[in-house]
C-alpha cells in the first residue's frame, strides 16, 4: 500500500519547524524505522510533492528494541519506531505523523538531545560507592531496571515531567531516572547510603509522581515502573526503622 | 590535553577508560552517542570464565585450549592464556559494580553451557548480558566522570588520528550533527570503536558499527590482521533489514537444530557430532546448516532455513533465562517460540580480524591501541560464544594499562601543528566531493557485494568477482555528493578501502579454516597458514597482503 510520512522537519534548535511529506510504499508488516531509512537512502532524494529534499535526521542503532535510539513520537505517542508497525496504526488517509519526542532539546530534525536524563544520574549520584550486594528479592527487578533503555518515552508522556527543570532541585526525574535509584539502592546494604540514594529519589522522584502510569503503556519493553517504583518506596519507609548494616559487611 | 584518549564507549572503551582513571591518567572518553546505545548491550548470550563451581573440575587451562581449539589455532596462545587466567577476577568485579548477573541455588554467579566448550563456563544474566554489563560499567564511568577522574565527550565522530614522524598524538573529529574536523590532542589514542558490521549490512549488529574509524585509520596506514576472519552466526533470523540474532543460549539451554526429511524431523547436529551436538563451535555450525539447505536441499519449503525449536523447555525457562529472545521472536518474527519452531539461517555477526595487535593491544603505529571487535586478538579463526564480552573487557583493559605512562613524543607545540594538518587534509578530501551520487544508495551496492563475495564458502572465482564490482564502485564514487554529505562520501571511499582489504586478504588465505572456507581449498594447510594475514594500505594507493608469525610484534 502508500503511505504518507508526515515528517516534522527543523535544521537546528533555532530553526523555523515545518512539515513535510514523504510517499512511500509499504505493506502491514513494515516498521516505521524502515520507512525513514527506504527515503533516505533514495538517490534523488524527493518528497511527496517531487521536489528534492534534505535527508531526515534520526537516531537509530539496533533495530530490534534493544538500544533505545529509535524513539519518536509516531501520531503523537513516544514509541520506537524499529518495533512500531503499520499493522498497529491508524493511518488514517494514509497518513503517519512523526515528530520528535518534545520535551528534550531539539538537535535537528528527529533527533534530540536525551543527555538530560544522564544529567539527572549524575545530579543524584545514583551509583555504588560500595562493592554491591546481592538481595535475592530484589534481584529480578534490579535486573527489569538495568534493561531500561533510557530511550525518555516514559518522561515524553509524563504529565509531570519537564526536561531540563530537575537541574533547579524542584522538579521531577521521572521513571527512567527513579529506576535507575531503584537500583543502585537495592544494591546497598541497610544503611545511611541507601538511605541517601533513597531520600534523593524521594526528592526528585517518586515525591512528585501523580500516579498516572502512562510511562507503564508505553515503556517499549513492559518493564514493571510502577513495581519497581513502589519497591522503592517500600526500602524507603523500611529504612526509615533501620539500623545501619554497612559497617558490618 | 590529555594522557589518554578512547575512542568508543561499548564494553572495550569503559573497561579502558576506568583503568586509566584508577591510575590517575588524565582520560577523555569520547563517542557518536550514550553508552545506552553501543552495540555492547545487544550481546545475549553471557560472558566466560572457568570459575570452577559446578564441580566439573575446570580451569583458565582449559578456558584456554577450548578457545585455541575453536579459534583453530590461529589465536596466540599467551595472549588467550592471560585473557582466561584474568577471566574470574574480571567475573568478579563486574558483580562487585552491580552487573545483575542470573543466579544459581546458592546465591553465586550461574553458569550455563555454551558453544564449543564441555564444561559449564558461561556467566550470564537471561539473554542480556551486554545490557546488564553495560548498565554496571557505564554506571561506573558516569560515577568517575563526575568525581572529575574521566572526561566525556557524547558528540563526536572519529574522522582520522594525527600522525606524526613518531606515531599518533590525537584524533581529528567531526561533531555529530555537522561541523569542520576538530583536534584533540593526547599522548596516545585508544580505538575502542567496534566491528565493521556496516560494510555488509543485514547483519545482526548495531547501525553503529559502521567501520569508519577502523577504515580511516586502515586509510592512514594502520595495519589490519586476519580480516578474511568473520563468524556467521549460526542462529539468525530474518528481521526487519536485519538479521536478528537467536543468540546460543538458546540451543546452551538445550533448543535443538532440525529439519525436515521425509517429512519426518531430522536432528542433524546430533546425527552428524553425537557429541557435541547442537553446541558445536558456530564455524561448524553455520557449514552444517547451509549443508543441508544447499547441498541436501532440505531447506523448510525450499527456503534458506532450518528450524530451532525450544518451544519443549519448560516455561520458566523460556520465560527468564531466554526471555529476551522470545520476546523479539514475538516482535519481529511473528513467531511464538513456545509454541513452534524458529526459522533460522546464519548471518554476518562477528570480525575476528580487525587492527592488528600484539599481546598488549598496540597497533602497528606507535601510540595507537586498538580492544574489542575492531582489534584482531584471542579469537584466531572463530570465536567462542561468551569470549566477545570477556575479550572487550580484559582487552580494555591490557590496552590502557600498556597505554599508561607513555612519555610525550613531541612537545605542545608540535601536537598543535600535527593536529591543525591532520583537520585541514581532512577537510579538503571531503571538500573534494562535488557529485550528485547520495552515499546511501553506493553503500547497499558495496554491501552486496561483500555479503555476496565474502559467503560462508569462497572461492578465487566469487572473490575476484567481487573485487571487480568493488573497483568499478570505487570508480562510481568519484561522483559521491559533496555539500552536507561531504563527510559521509569520504567515509564511503574509507569502507570501501577496507572493504577491498577483506577480499584481498581471502584471496591470499589459499586454504580452509574456521569462518574462512575456500570451496577451491577445502583442507586445512598448517606448514603453509599457520600464520597472520597482514594487510596494509600504501602510500601508492594499493593494498598490500602479506603473512606474519602468531604472536609478533605488529611495530616490527
């Protein structure tokens, strides 16, 4: 069948944003990805309406829901659009609509700059300062949480997530970033540390979630947020009664 | 200015780049993006080291002779024997940064069986290995990074090294996104920057892994060893313009191989290797499979493809330890792997060739080291499952430690000036381009012409085609775009270069072993290779294929 690429184009950061129309053909079982690469790599490269064009901007690497570079918005939802299919979308007309994910900034075209969310591990300090410790029940978790792709489809649709305002102390982090203190802490003994990790979450994390959970429907891997968020808050409340272990290991 | 620059922040580049930290060099890590996107995290399978806790009596001893063994003895035995004697400390420290390795009753790193070995000596974490390590080291590095003990740069592309009459003192770079080459100046350079997966395409790793760093570098005059070396990967499926990987842990765990004759399933891996079974090394396994498709004709339906079936292990099974794999079966495929069998094929995964490199990562131009997949090193003529993640690691490792402590070879100044020259040719090659050829559409052409030239069997005939079609592209690439694909066309002519290399260095491997089989030379010839391809780009223009002892000096 055709389909219509409704792209959302801008050189840079500063540049005037338009829109513009690829045709291409493809069946139900194409994904989006496989579309952007099929125009970019014809040579003249033209738009719907003929007239010659600039390759589009867009991160990609895997191309199997592994990396997390892939993230846009495809008719308004963050996805990946290695694993976003025809046969899921509307396509009404015709039409996809893709845009890059809002709430990071802009490089050019698809692309944005996701370095935000790092900016936030680093501002929390959520790693070990401790060799790690292994607790058996936290482990599959610990393990859920470590295959986050960081790909900020879950900051993208969160209502309480604004980039680039966790730097002020005021703001949320998100789920991305909360459970990544997830688990670092569950990685520490019982103790002032965790403790720390724990209370910096609270600060900048689970405090401020309004619990919709529209980061779980779209989290591209099904990765349990809201479980991994509320063991999180459980070794908060927990560690609030604890003696302090970390001497003792 | 810096000791120490790394190239590539996968697996190699952290595991570089905290060793230099830990010794106080001054260290800038740079890459194209995060490491959450580095081909490093795709790894499934796991990670090897004769920890010896299954009780089967193992040891780096054997570690060692199953990777000599399988690498048909092509590896340099002492480099392998400090890999696998390093092997369970390197085990140990990763869980000691929080890897979430899957765990046995006890509590302890769990072991599975994997290709080629007897004993169970793959570490793993389901089937996501390079994810869970990846997630460990990298979150070491941002901790480093922030203590102020390893710069970052996230937004840079390696375009060349600034060479001098000395050797290397820095890298020319391109920010992504655009821009003139810039130098960055250090005592010596560290690539860490993966396999060329993107001179062949439909492959099974990242779009990442392209090849340019290696090919600019190949360009400049580094020496590359056994690049005719490339391991299909046995279980691949068709993906969406990819080839998706069914990584080993699915026949470690007990999947079986079959196919159809008579109408009844045929499990040949266990009629032909009683033995060793569906766990043969993956050269093996891969020449096995396409026997039966190309040369029985039992293909299912005609088609390139056997069948792997897990779909008996028990759910708790598929639903952990292979998860992974039977969530992108789902995904990509269509396929419910509980319920029927996969359809499989083997795929470009792996370059056992890449720079060449003695036993402590150096390349072949002073203060260049090279680790990982774009260093040719422990893997001799096919690799180990679980051996790519452990030899990053270690590899990472060996290059920074032999890196550390080189004394300046030219002063400030001198850096300066190498550097500003290197940026400027840089630019005027690119600035040469002024077709109206897009890169993209040359690129799939010479990409086909690798996958075709460079099967699992070659020949003189099918590699002297190949290198026609390849001279005739170069040709057509002097009408490469310029402008806003300038970078782009130049990095186009670079694939190509090495690309030519590989079948090069085929055509001079007059015999067959592990990954690389001649259908004209089918035996294995000892007295004759026994020894290292060397292949190396002139000054004049031409590649130069020569062979080298195991285990020499690549400087000498």
């Amino acid at each position: 069948m055709q389909v219509i690429l409704r792209v959302k184009r801008q050189a840079g950061p500063e540049s005037r944003p338009y829109w513009q129309e690829f045709s291409c053909e493809a069946g139900p079982d194409s994904s989006v990805l496989s579309l952007l690469e099929e125009i970019n790599s014809s040579s003249p490269l033209t738009d719907a309406a003929g007239a010659e064009a600039l390759p589009i901007e867009f991160e990609s690497g895997c191309r199997q829901m592994g990396c997390g570079a892939c993230a846009m918005l495809i008719d308004g939802y963050p996805r990946l659009a290695c694993a976003t299919f025809l046969r899921q979308l509307k396509l009404k007309e015709g039409v996809i609509t893709l845009a890059p994910l809002s709430k990071f900034p802009l490089l050019r075209d698809l692309h944005v700059d996701r370095g935000v969310l790092t900016e936030d591990v680093k501002r929390m300090k959520l790693w070990l300062n401790h060799d790690a410790v292994v607790d058996k029940k936290e482990l599959p978790y610990a393990y859920q949480s470590a295959s986050c792709l960081m790909c900020g489809c879950c900051a993208e649709i969160c209502p309480n997530y604004q980039a680039g305002t966790a730097a002020t102390g005021s703001a949320f982090t998100g789920a991305a970033v909360m459970n990544q203190a997830y688990r670092a802490a569950s990685q520490y003994p019982p103790g002032k540390e965790r403790r720390r990790l724990l209370k910096e979450n609270v600060a900048a994390g689970q405090g401020h979630c309004s619990r919709t959970l529209s980061c779980l429907r779209v989290c591209p891997l099904e990765l349990p947020l809201d479980y991994i968020i509320s063991r999180g808050n459980h070794m908060y409340l927990k560690s609030l009664f604890e003696r302090d272990k970390s001497h003792e290991k | 200015m810096y000791d120490i620059l790394i190239v590539g922040n996968g697996l190699a580049g952290l595991s570089a780049a905290i060793t230099c930290a830990e010794a106080k060099a001054r260290v800038l890590l740079v890459s194209s993006n995060q490491p959450e996107r580095s081909q490093s995290v795709m790894a499934e399978g796991g990670i090897n080291a004769a920890l010896d806790q299954k009780g089967e009596d193992d040891s780096p001893a054997q570690h060692l002779a199953d990777t000599l063994r399988a690498g048909c003895d092509l590896a340099d035995a002492q480099a392998v024997a400090g890999l696998t004697t390093a092997a369970p400390e390197i085990i140990r420290w990763a869980d000691r940064l929080g890897t979430v390795f899957s765990r046995d009753e006890e509590g302890r790193v769990d072991q599975r069986c994997f290709g080629g070995q007897k004993k169970k000596r793959t570490a793993y974490a389901n089937a996501g290995i390079g994810r869970q390590l990846m997630a460990a080291l990298s979150r070491q590095c941002r901790k480093l990074e922030s203590e102020g003990r390893i710069e970052v740069r996230e937004d840079l592309r390696l375009v060349s090294a600034a060479l001098g009459d000395r050797g290397c003192c820095g890298g020319v770079f391109r920010r992504v996104g655009g821009g003139e080459p810039e130098g960055i100046a250090a005592e010596g350079l560290i690539l860490c920057c993966g396999g060329p997966g993107g001179l062949f395409g439909n492959n099974t790793g990242s779009l990442l892994s392209d090849g340019a760093a290696a090919a600019a570098l190949f360009s400049q005059g580094a020496a590359m060893a056994d690049l005719e070396m490339i391991q299909y990967h046995p279980t691949t499926a068709a993906g969406p313009g990819k080839r998706l990987l069914i990584s080993e842990a699915a026949r470690g765990e007990g999947g079986r191989l079959f196919t159809y004759k008579e109408g009844k399933p045929w499990y040949f891996m266990e009629e032909w290797f009683p033995e060793g079974g569906n766990l043969m090394p993956r050269d093996v396994v891969s020449r096995s499979i396409y026997k039966v498709v190309r040369e029985l004709g039992l293909g299912v339906e005609g088609r390139d493809e056997v069948l792997l079936d897990i779909s008996f292990l028990p759910k708790e099974v598929l639903d952990t330890r292979l998860a992974e794999i039977c969530r992108n079966c789902r995904t990509f495929l269509g396929v419910d792997p509980a319920r029927e069998p996969i359809p499989v094929w083997p795929g470009v995964h792996y370059f056992m060739g890449g720079f060449y490199v003695g036993a402590d990562h150096a390349c072949s131009i002073p203060r260049l080291w090279a680790a990982g997949e774009c260093a040719c090193q422990y893997h001799g003529a096919n690799r180990l499952g679980g051996n790519s993640t452990l030899g990053a690691i270690y590899g990472g490792r060996v290059a920074a430690e032999s890196a550390l402590g080189a004394s300046p070879l030219y002063s400030a100044a001198e850096k300066e000036a190498l550097l500003e020259r290197e940026a400027r040719r840089q630019s005027e090659l690119a600035a040469a381009f002024s077709g109206r050829l897009r890169p993209p559409r040359l690129r799939q052409e010479l990409q086909q012409v690798m996958r075709e030239g460079m099967a699992i069997f070659r020949s003189e005939e099918q590699l002297a085609a190949a290198l026609g079609r390849l001279y005739s592209l170069e040709e057509e690439a002097r009408g490469l775009a310029g402008g806003a694909e300038a970078a782009d066309s130049l990095t186009l002519t670079g694939q190509m270069r090495l690309a030519r290399a590989m079948l090069l260095s085929a055509l001079a491997r007059r015999e067959s072993r592990g990954a690389h089989q001649r259908s004209d030379f089918p035996a294995r010839d000892d007295a004759g290779f026994r020894c290292v391809t060397v292949a190396q780009y002139g000054a004049d223009g031409n590649i130069n294929v020569g062979f080298r002892p195991i285990g020499a000096d690549p400087c000498k």
